[in-house]
C-alpha cells in the first residue's frame, strides 16, 4: 500500500512538474521585433505595388480613349487638381475639416456606445427592449438621417455629430455586445467569486475579456462615423459649415469637374485607410500580442 502511495505521489509530482514546464515555456516566448527591411517588403512594398498597377491600368484606359476625357481623367490632371489645392493652401484645410468632425463625432460615439452596450449585454429586459432597435439601427443607411437632422438642427455642426452619432453608436454598441456574448462564463464566475461584480466586474473581467469583439465594433463605428459625415457634407452645404471633402466631392459635380471629383474620393479613401493603419491595427495588434496570439509584430 505505501509503495503504490508512494507510486502515485511519485506520479503527481511529475504531472505538476511537467505543468509548471509548460508554464514556463509559454512564457518564455520571447516577443521580437519584425527588422524594419522585413516589415518594408512585408507590409509597405505590396500597398505600392497595387497603386502602381491601378495607376498603369487607370493610364491605359485613357490613353487607349475607351471613354471621353471628361468621363474619366488621366491620373496627371487629378494629379493638378492636387497641386493647385496644395498651392492656393485649401487641401489641409479641406482635410481637417472633415477628419476633426469625424474624430470627434466618434469619441461621443464611443462615450455613448460604450456603457449602452454593456448595459444591452447585461441586462435582459434591457436587450429585449432596445437590442433588436440597436440592430435595425446599424442596418440602416446613414444617409437615412440627413435630411430630419438637417429640419431638427439646421445647418450647422451639431447636425452633422448628430447624423455620426445616429449612424456609429449603434455599431459600437453591438460590437460590445457580441464581444460580452462571447466571454467564457467561467470567466464571470471567477470574477464574481473573487469579489468582482457590478462596475468593478465590467471593468477588470468582462471589458478585458470582450476586448476583441469591442474592438471590432469599433473600427465599424469609425467606418460608419466617416460615411455618415460624408453623405452629411454631400447633402448638406453652406458657407458656414466650411468646406469639407463631401462638399468639395459635391462641388466637383456641381462644377462637371471631373479631376475634382476623383481627387475627392482619393482623398476619402486616403483618410480611412490612415485611421485604419495608425490607430486601429496598432491596437488590434497590442491586444493580440498580449495574449500570446501575435508573436512577432
């Protein structure tokens, strides 16, 4: 009897042993930079590639006149339209215009958002209530809101927050929600057996572990604050509300200034992409990186 006691001690120890090995490794992984020649044919030289070949084909097209000129301009006059803003000093204007409205439209966005998703995740009569109006919400086109923001508010600032908060915030929320969905309910019983619970649960259990779905929801909240802002600014104009880039894409059709218009969608696309890649993905990648699923960045 003691020798199979002994046996099974002798056993356990080993389990444990071999545990706390794998413990060990897992955080032995060691987290190294990508080398910046690396990251430059990774990441920046396919993005440069691409554009190089839109531009040959967007080139060719033209050049092989498969349209009037004034239905699709060569890449050289879109280039002037560029430089003739840049020289008369409007394309920093234009461009802070419209990405300060967007930004702060989004941050009270995310004010509003953030407590009514956990509020909808947490608390079913709540999600039984308005959930379903959170999802018709989101379904529904942004440009859907400009004209009764334009009558409530007129035209001024306050009505293009209220067109992004109406078209972000629905988004944001539900992103909270699905990502509180997903958070392993042993997570929840830990936290409240360790005495988290109420607010100080929503903070260190579940906001950490529904970070993932959060985010997602959102880079659709920005993607949705942005669209928003420029159906605004394409409907709604007026000398006080300043010249943003819907406003210079609705002057370029106003104007049959073909050039204009492509250089307003350039640069509207230019923006999204920007936001994404300097705020979104480096936050996508923390997140990932910390919890073992991103080794190398």
């Amino acid at each position: 009897m003691a020798s199979t006691d002994t046996t099974s001690t002798a056993s356990k120890t080993d389990d444990l042993a071999g545990l706390e090995a794998g413990l060990d490794a897992l955080e032995a992984v060691q987290v190294t930079r990508t080398p910046v020649r690396e990251v430059l044919v990774k990441k920046v030289l396919p993005p440069l590639v691409a554009v190089a070949l839109v531009l040959l084909v967007w080139q060719v097209l033209v050049s092989a006149k498969v349209t009037d000129e004034y239905k699709l301009p060569a890449p050289s006059a879109v280039w002037d339209s560029l430089a003739t803003m840049w020289l008369q000093g409007t394309l920093f204007d234009v461009l802070w215009t419209s990405v300060s409205r967007a930004l702060l439209g989004f941050l009270m966005a995310l004010a509003i958002g953030t407590p009514l998703g956990l509020l909808v995740a947490r608390v079913r009569f709540v999600r039984a209530a308005i959930g379903p109006i959170l999802s018709g919400l989101q379904s529904l086109p942004s440009v859907a809101w400009v004209p009764p923001a334009v009558l409530w508010l007129g035209l001024q600032d306050s009505m293009m927050y209220t067109v992004i908060l109406l078209g972000a915030v629905p988004s944001i929320a539900n992103g909270l929600v699905a990502g509180v969905d997903q958070v392993p309910p042993l997570f929840l019983r830990a936290g409240r057996t360790l005495g988290a619970t109420g607010l100080r649960g929503a903070r260190h259990i579940v906001m950490p572990a529904a970070l993932p779905g959060y985010l997602a929801g959102l880079k659709q909240g920005w993607a949705f604050s942005w669209r928003s802002l420029m159906a605004a600014e394409i409907i709604a104009s007026s000398p006080e509300l300043g010249l943003g880039l819907g406003q210079l894409l609705e002057n370029g059709r106003n104007n049959i200034d073909m050039p204009g218009i492509f250089l307003a969608i350039i640069l509207i696309l230019v923006v999204g992409i920007a936001i994404d890649l300097l705020i979104f993905s480096p936050l996508e990648r923390s997140v990932l990186r910390s919890r073992g699923l991103l080794v190398k960045s």
